[in-house]
C-alpha cells in the first residue's frame, strides 16, 4: 500500500487531531507537576506499565501516587522535566476505542543548568472514549536504553 492510499480520510483527519491534542493536554499537566489531574486522563481501572519499574501501576490511584511521588522528586531537585511526543500513529479499533503508539523524548533541564535529553522511549497506549473525552485505558512505555 502507499503512503497515497493511506491518506487519512476527513474522520480520519479529525480523529487524529483529537488524539494528538490529547496527548498536548496530558503531558503538559504532567509536566506542569499536575500528578493528579495527569492521572485523572486514564480511566478508574487504568494501567500505566514501564519497562524502567518493577510493577504497573494499577487504577487510577495508583498512578496519582506513582506520578506525584516522581513529581515531586524532581521538582525537589530541582529539575523541570518536558515530554515531546511526535510520530504518533492512530489506529481506530471502533467509533470508541484507538490504538496509538508514539515515541516520546524525555528534556530534564535543571534550574540554571542546560537541557538535555534524558531517555527515548515507544509509547503505547489504547484509549477509550468516555463521557465525551479520551482516556487512558492501558499505556506501556518502554525505554529504548533498556531493551
């Protein structure tokens, strides 16, 4: 198939702008030190697994407290840390479920100090609609230092 005849239709269109936006709105809350308004964008039962833990974190909770411990843990060292996510890929499974995957650089910059960037990772997440908005139902991150 060529790039031609996989041209995103105009619902495609749309439904891929709904997921990158998302992902703009999620990861400035993270990074903004928002662990909790972060881990409201997955649902109640969510599942956010990485390669560089030992275990997922399991259900919203879980994931608020995984996030605001890490938060706080450089925001204590004072280091400001920025997700940039790019190739992202959207795959529809139905009118309420999407399949993504992107890859995500990990920028720390300590206070005074100059950028750089921490870690290349894959992301993927499958979102599910809900109450009108995208949530996280299950992400798994992995680190490519670690495969």
């Amino acid at each position: 198939m060529t790039m031609t005849e996989r041209a995103p239709t105009a619902s495609g269109a749309e439904l891929y702008y709904q997921v990158q936006q998302f992902y703009a709105e999620q990861m400035q809350l993270l990074d903004a030190g928002a662990a909790e308004d972060w881990a409201e964008t997955f649902t109640e039962d969510g599942v956010f697994a990485a390669n560089a833990h030992p275990r997922p974190s399991v259900g919203r909770d879980d994931i608020a407290r995984a996030a605001r411990e890490a938060t706080d843990v450089y925001a204590a060292k004072g280091v400001q840390r920025r997700h940039w996510l790019g190739m992202v890929r959207v795959e529809p499974r139905d009118a309420d479920t999407v399949a993504a995957q992107c890859y995500a650089l990990v920028i720390e910059t300590p206070r005074g100090g100059q950028a750089a960037i921490r870690v290349s990772t894959r992301c993927e997440d499958l979102l599910v609609r809900s109450g009108g908005r995208w949530q996280i139902k299950e992400r798994r991150v992995t680190r490519d230092d670690l495969v």
